[in-house]
C-alpha cells in the first residue's frame, strides 16, 4: 500500500475472518496513522458475494452494508 497505483486500500481475505484481537488492532492502527483503509472478509463473505452477483445483485453492496 503505497501513494502510487492502488493506492491505500487493501483487502484482507482470511479463510475464517479475522479474529478480534491483534490483527483489528494493526488494522486500526494503519487507518489512524496512515490513513490506510484494509477491509477483512471471509469465505464466507466472498459466496455471500458470488451468490449476490449469479442473483443480478451488486456484490459491492455486501461490503457497504457492513460498513457503519
């Protein structure tokens, strides 16, 4: 994650999520300090997100709605 080409947005795919705990933190962290956005999903989240798009859905609107 850098200023030039993606820029300071990551994704965190975790086959089980990210537990609450150190990895939250450090994501934390890197908002607050650096201004880097990382979002987590899980496998989970990734065929709510396939099944949402084979239905004509907006996959992206899966992430939106976890965000508050």
């Amino acid at each position: 994650m850098k200023e030039k080409g993606v820029g300071f947005f990551g994704m965190l795919i975790a086959r089980n999520g990210v537990a609450n705990g150190a990895a939250n933190h450090a994501i934390i962290d890197q908002w607050v300090h650096s201004r880097k956005m990382i979002i987590t999903l899980s496998n989970e989240d990734l065929i709510k997100m396939i099944r949402l798009r084979d239905s004509g859905g907006d996959p992206v609107s899966y992430v939106h709605a976890g965000v508050d």
